[in-house]
C-alpha cells in the first residue's frame, strides 16, 4: 500500500518536474523563435526591395538625414543585390556582403536547430534513451 502511494508521490512529483522544465524552455524557445523570425523577416525584405529606389523605408539615421555614404546600408544593399543574382554589383555596394548572408543565414539555420534540440529535450526530461 505504501508502495503504490510512493510510486504515485514520485510520479506527481516527476510530472511536476517535467512541466517546470516544459515552462522554462517554452521561454527560451520563444526568444529563440523570435531571433530567427527577425532575421529571415529581414532578409526577406531585402530579397523584396530594389535597392537603388529611394522610396524604401529604412532605419538608419545617415540615410534619413539624407547622407548617401553609409556602411550599413551599403551592406544592406550588397545582400539585396545578392539575392537578384547581381554579384558584382553586390561587392561593389560592400566586400563583406556575401559573408554577411552566410553568417545571417547560418545563424537561423543554428537557431532553428536548437530550438528543435531544445523543444525535443523538454518533451524527453532529457532522457536520450
């Protein structure tokens, strides 16, 4: 008799234990989640835009105050040119725009799988086997 109350004690308990776990996790995927969102939502819109059209929104306060010569956007225009296939015109814009999409897109295919390794560890309680 004890022993099935034992047994139902320590199976509450691992139930509780694996919920916390699930809960915490859960946070960090979505911050995970996010950061990629972010990124590949930011390559998108660079694969979209012409970057030479004067009428594309951007954030940098250079541009807004009408300055032409920008490192960033000179790289935000490398990667855009990239994605329309216009490689010279994209090292001309910035050398370190091809780098500059290898790493971004690394960095959510990094995300993506860690996100699935972590939401695969939640869901085990980290048993492997």
């Amino acid at each position: 008799m004890c022993r099935s109350k034992c047994i139902t004690s320590t199976a509450a308990e691992r139930k509780i234990g694996l919920m916390d776990r699930i809960s915490k996790y859960s946070r960090i995927l979505g911050y995970i989640r996010l950061e990629a969102v972010f990124w590949f939502l930011g390559l998108a819109y660079l694969a979209a835009i012409d970057p030479f059209s004067a009428g594309h929104f951007s954030f940098c306060p250079l541009d807004n105050l009408g300055l032409d010569f920008c490192p960033g956007c000179g790289l935000g225009r490398s990667i855009s040119l990239i994605f329309q296939g216009d490689l010279s015109g994209s090292l001309a814009a910035h050398p370190l725009g091809i780098p500059a999409l290898i790493i971004l897109l690394s960095r959510i295919v990094t995300i993506t799988y860690r996100t699935r390794a972590i939401s695969k560890i939640a869901v085990t309680g980290g048993n492997h086997g």
